[in-house]
C-alpha cells in the first residue's frame, strides 16, 4: 500500500512537471515566432503590425541613438532604415513570469540613409504579456566583432 501511494505521488510530480515544461517550451516558441514575424513586419514596412505590436512605452536602441515608439515607427515608415533581411543564426529566451527576454544573434542587411550595409548584432527584444497579449517593451542593437556571415 505505501508503495502504491509512494508511485501515485511521484506519477502527480512528474505530469505536473512535465505540464509546466510544455506551457514554458509553448511561450518560449510563441516569443520565436513572434519576433519572426517582427522581422518580416520591419522588412516590409508594416507599421500598421508593428504598431500594434510596439508597446506605447517602448525604446529602441540601435547604433546612432535612441529613440521611442513613435521615432521607430516614423523611421521605418520613411526608410530612414529599412531592414531588408536579418539573417538569424541562434535564438534564445528567458522567461520571467509576464516577460520574455529573447537574444537574436543575426547578420542584418539594411539600407541606412540610401546605403545598403551589413552588421553582425546580437539583438536583445523584451516582450511584457499584458491582457492576454505580448507587446515588445524594448529593441537593442548591440554590434558583435564577429565578421558578417551572411552571403
């Protein structure tokens, strides 16, 4: 009898565990997929997307300043920067309860003031779940020393 018990305990233990790995594997693929799609949505210039996904808060940090949503908006609705393709290489996320932090090391290739260029970055997104819904709090450039990958 306390065997069984014993077993009954460790099989909850174990479906309860294995239940919240799915929910964290299910929300760490849904911020992959998310910040895939971001990436078209900037390629294409879908400020309409963008700005749903954009929280009114957010900060966007590239390598000549930063700026606030609406400068982001303005930027690659002008083509200030048009982020043609980002090449990503690895992806990684870390849950924190309601906020999801998700590194993009990427090669991007960009037109910047009428000049195509090609940066190596690691990326740093930081997603907020408010209502149901991820919004992207922050956007981070930071350029690597690696050499451009991309062909």
């Amino acid at each position: 009898m306390k065997v069984s018990i014993l077993g009954l305990c460790i099989l909850i233990i174990s479906a309860q565990s294995s239940d919240a790995q799915q929910t964290k594997s299910n929300a760490e693929q849904e911020i992959i997929n998310l910040s895939k799609q971001k990436w078209d949505w900037m390629a294409n210039k879908n400020v309409d997307s963008l700005n749903v996904l954009f929280d009114d808060k957010s900060m966007f940090v590239h390598m000549g300043g930063s700026w606030g949503k609406t400068q982001e908006l303005n930027t690659i609705k002008s083509g200030g920067i048009w982020y043609k393709k980002a090449e990503v290489y690895s992806v990684v996320v870390n849950m924190f309860g309601n906020m999801a932090i998700l590194l993009n090391d990427i090669d991007l290739l960009a037109v910047v003031g009428g000049n195509e260029v090609t940066n190596p970055f690691m990326v740093t997104e930081v997603y907020l779940k408010e209502n149901g819904r991820w919004k992207m709090g922050s956007l981070t450039f930071s350029h690597l020393m690696r050499p451009v990958k991309m062909k």
